[in-house]
C-alpha cells in the first residue's frame, strides 16, 4: 500500500523486504478506483517501516494523476534564482 507519494518517489508498506537497488515493476490502484499502467522504480531505501522507491518508467496517463496528487516541492532555500536582481 501506497503511503506517500511524490513526483519521482513514493514509499509503500510491502507484504516482502526488497533488497536495496532491486528493479521493481508494480501497479498502483488510484484515489477514484482506476488501475495504473506498469509502473517501474528502483528501491532506494528504507524507514518506518516504509519501502523506498524511486520511480524511473511512468507512463503519460499516470504521470497526469501523480501531478494532480503530489503538489511540486518548494524551492529550496539558498538556491539559484533564475531572475536577475534589481538594482
């Protein structure tokens, strides 16, 4: 089960432990009941009782859903603005 989700991650609480850096194929049922496509990732990690997993193949439908789910992050502080500073 899908506890959190982000554009390029999301951590599950699995049934088995994978192993770190394991290729995973799974599927996701959305919010409104509708089945995802293929999803793949890559297992990153591991905390809380929670299985990390980066997300490298999404297709285009899906990819929609997870926008409208997991809102942009915020911009870091101390980052690099791309606007020119006034004078």
């Amino acid at each position: 089960m899908v506890r959190r989700l982000g554009r390029r991650r999301l951590e599950a609480a699995l049934d088995t432990e994978l192993a770190a850096l394991t290729n995973v194929r799974l599927r996701v049922t959305w919010p409104d009941g509708r089945p995802s496509s293929d999803v793949y990732g890559k297992v990153t990690g591991f905390g809380d009782g929670l299985t990390r997993i980066h997300l490298t193949s999404v297709g285009a439908a899906d990819e929609a859903i997870i926008a409208a789910l997991a809102p942009p992050a915020p911009a870091r502080a101390g980052g690099v603005s791309k606007r020119t500073e006034e004078r």
